[in-house]
C-alpha cells in the first residue's frame, strides 16, 4: 500500500485506516506470515477489539486482508496467538489439511460493568484455507475464570519433550501455565513471577521461547512479560526473565529487571510461530499506553516495529538478549556512499540531506562521547547522546516537534544504561520512518524505539563530538535511504 498521510510509516506494517493495538497470532504456514492484531474498525481510538488481518511473504510488504475475528456473545476478542495443528490434534481439520488454530481472550464488557471479576476468558477458533475464513470452536471459552480480574493474551506453543500443547498466560501480576492435548482442554501446570520481576503495573502479553545459545548446544528459556504502567521509561514497556522450562513451569535466578528495549514505544512484543528454519521473529506494537490513543496522526493510529531476530548470547558471566531487524530489511535500503568521519576535541559536523524520514544512519565505532541531533528548519531537534562517564545512552524528544498532545510524551528522557557494550569497536545503526526511531546497538544488544512527529521533515543531522579528552572517529559512516513497501 502507498500512503502519503503525514506521520504514515513507509516502511513498517500500519493498519489501513483506524486504531490497532498489539500484534496478534503471529503465524507461518504455507510460504505466508501472519499478522493479526487488536483492531478497532470504526474508531482511531481503542475499543470493542477485533482482530485485523495482514499477510506477507517476507514480513516487510503486506497486504490487508478482511477482518478475521469479530466480537461476540463471550466478548471483545483481546490479544493472544495462532498455530499450525501438524497433528490435527484439535480433530478441526485432517490430516491432510491440519487447522490454524487461533487462541486468544474473550473480554467480556457487559460482565465487567456489573463484575468485578470473571469477564476474562480464553476462546479458540480454526481456520481450514491458511487464514481466510475462521470458525470459532462451539464450547467456548475453553478456559474460563471466577476470580480473577485481569485474565488473558494466551501464547500456545508445542512442547515436544512431552508432546502436547503449553500456554502461557498472564493472571494480574503473574503468569501461569496450562497444558492440552488437543487445544480445547486445558490444565494448569505452574505458575511464576508473583515476586519476580518489575510489577509497576498488570502483566500482559506473555511468551515463552525456547532459544539455543550460539555454538553451544546449550538450552536457555526467556519469558517475556508486558507490563502496564511500570517501564523503566514510563508507561507500557516488555521485560524479560532469563531462565529454564521444565514442561510445567519457569524458573529463573535472575534477580536484576531487564527490558527487551529500553524506547517508551515497543510493547506487547511477541513472537511468531512456525518459522523456517526456526528463526526467532518478533514483532511489537510501537507505541505506548500512555499517549497511544492521543498520537497526532490523522486517518489510522500507530504501527509496529520492524520484524526483529532475536537471539540469545553469551555476555560476560551471563547472557543477553539481542533483538535486530531481520536481514531482508537491509533490501530496502540504497546505501550510499560511506566514509570515515574524524571530528576534533569540542568540534561538531553537520550534514544536510533532502530528508532523513526515511533513512537510515549507520557507522561504527569505539566512541562512547558523541551527540547525534536530527534537525529540521523549524529548529526542533531530536537528540541523541552516548555518555561514557555514566555508560548511558539517552534520547531526548522534548524538542523534537508535537509533543504536547500527552503530557509525558516529550518529558522523560529516555535512558539507557550500556554496562556491558563491548569495549572496541561497535555497531550503530539507526532507522527512521516518518514518525518512529529504532537505534540499534552493537547489534541489538541495546535497543530503543520512539515514535516522533517533526512539524517538518528532519534534513540535517549534527555529531557532536562530547569527549574533552578523544578527537571522534566514526568508520563507514553512512546515510541511507530507506525504500517504503
Ligand atoms: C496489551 C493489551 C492486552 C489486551 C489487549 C486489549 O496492550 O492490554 O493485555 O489483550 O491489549 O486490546
């Protein structure tokens, strides 16, 4: 699709028209990415959701397809997953034609206005032409609930080691874990997180990935978790537990907080199911709880980040998760010429271009001293900085163009501790797509994502060099620009 509306992402999945929220039943199957998300169709504010649908072959270029599930008489249909049933487990297709089955929470509105509890519940629903036309299951909800308020975003995955279906899923502030045989019935195996983790808000959007650590055939499990409010930068914002599964629950020693990305505008992050080759694929939804529904975009609201690797690695004592745009992402990008930049003691360079809305800006180096500012002719500013003394990377958007439609959009400023970035050189690359940033780096070792909205397009960038001691020296630098889908 092409979109000239302002703010309107050329290069990252948007809906057509109207509100969407998170990513949704992530699914391959047949040469064809799924994506559904939480969709509002009459509204560019969040409401009654329904899952809206969007098909790709390599996860860049989509195409909208028709709304896939509609609210019923259980309730809106909230976030959760899909898989391929290889086995026909679920008896809804053959074996011939195994089913995707959609599993997701029923939110019951009616109920809530005069419960306050059980109005959270667990549906699935089959679909026999790889997406086009879904049947939700006749005995719904499969999993239901009394007591408990916030219930819901069921991740299924199967389990192998003991050959049956595992769900995660989140119960207020901790998740818990069922198992079936065939979809429809569902027992709980364990629980985690009561005293674990950030607990600033509800826990939301669980997912439970298998990850083999580089070279060594060693097996580690990440539990994501989104959290709302209680990201380290305000609002909404997706941790991660380091640990191991057992077949009934996860454990993890780790006692620190950590963060997939440290950008107020990566949420609800979650993984795909049934790649090739088993790649880790992830997709989140960049934007924030805090100002989500108040963005200054006109016909739609908001986008999801680029489809990320991600991986588990080795780092010192412990490991870390990397989180990268896939590599058909650089496809798009006609990189221009690079050289080497050395800018002296107390100096600065700047560097105009036409527009850098759709770029992307890529060098090495061992600097932890420099500034990096996305200018316009409006004097507003989008700034970047790397601090050696406090091993900290901020981003700063009180001046980078509308900010006062929320109150906290432009206030905080965005930090990032970088403790254990490599010494020697390292990676930086940054993409900007109209109204978003995603800065990688060291390739995905730390990550930020901010949505922007500059009142004119950025066209000159400014390095700063910020070391009294150190002339800066950026290696292969480049400006790119970035082809929309
Ligand atoms: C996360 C979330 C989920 C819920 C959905 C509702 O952003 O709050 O927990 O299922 O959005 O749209």
């Amino acid at each position: 699709a092409y979109y000239t509306e302002p703010y309107r992402p050329q290069f990252h999945f948007s809906p057509e028209t109207m509100w969407m929220n998170d990513p949704n039943g992530m699914v391959y199957n047949k040469g064809v990415y799924h994506l559904f998300y939480q969709y509002h169709p009459k509204s560019t504010v969040w409401g009654p959701m329904h899952w809206g649908h969007a098909t790709s072959n390599d996860l860049l270029h989509w195409e909208h397809k028709p709304i896939a599930l509609y609210p019923d008489d259980h309730g809106f249909i909230f976030s959760g997953s899909a898989v391929l049933d290889k086995q026909n487990s679920s008896g809804f297709g053959t074996d011939g034609n195994p089913p995707l089955v959609a599993i997701f929470t029923y939110h019951n509105a009616k109920k809530q206005a005069s419960d306050s509890t059980g109005f959270e519940t667990q549906g699935i629903a089959y679909s026999l032409d790889n997406g086009d036309s879904w049947t939700k299951y006749k005995d719904n909800p499969v999993i239901d609930n009394e007591n408990l308020t916030d219930f819901r975003d069921p991740k299924v995955f199967w389990y192998e080691p003991d050959q049956k279906w595992i769900m995660s899923l989140v119960a207020g502030d901790h998740a818990q874990f069922y198992g079936s045989k065939n979809l429809r019935d569902w027992g709980l195996l364990g629980e985690f997180g009561k005293d674990k983790g950030a607990h600033g808000g509800v826990w939301e959007c669980p997912d439970l990935i298998p990850f083999k650590i580089g070279g060594i055939e060693e097996e580690k499990w990440v539990l994501f978790i989104s959290i709302n409010p209680g990201a380290p930068n305000g609002g909404s914002g997706t941790q991660y537990f380091i640990g191991d599964f057992d077949g009934k629950t996860f454990t993890t020693d780790q006692t620190e907080d950590r963060w997939i990305d440290w950008g107020t505008d990566n949420y609800a992050g979650v993984t795909f199911s049934n790649t090739p080759d088993d790649e880790t694929l992830f997709l989140g939804w960049m934007s924030n709880w805090q100002y989500a529904n108040e963005t200054p975009t006109s016909t739609w609201r908001s986008a999801m980040t680029l489809p990320r690797k991600l991986a588990l690695e080795r780092v010192g004592e412990g490991y870390a998760l990397f989180n990268y745009p896939i590599e058909k992402v650089d496809g798009l990008i006609s990189e221009g010429s690079t050289k080497d930049l050395n800018i002296a003691i107390g100096e600065e360079q700047s560097i105009s271009v036409d527009s850098l809305m759709q770029s992307e800006v890529r060098f090495t180096t061992s600097s932890r001293d420099f500034q990096l500012k996305f200018g316009n002719g409006a004097d507003e500013e989008l700034v970047l900085t790397m601090k050696a003394d406090d091993n900290e990377f901020t981003l700063d958007r009180s001046r980078s163009g509308k900010t006062d439609f929320q109150e906290d959009f432009g206030k905080t400023i965005q930090q990032m501790p970088i403790p254990v970035l490599p010494d020697g050189q390292y990676e930086v690359r940054i993409l900007v797509d109209r109204s978003s940033v995603e800065i990688f780096l060291n390739k995905g070792q730390y990550v930020m994502t901010a949505q922007v909205f500059p009142n004119e397009d950025y066209n000159a960038l400014k390095i700063v060099n910020t070391s009294d001691a150190k002339a800066l020296e950026f290696k292969k630098f480049g400006i790119g620009t970035v082809k929309g889908v």
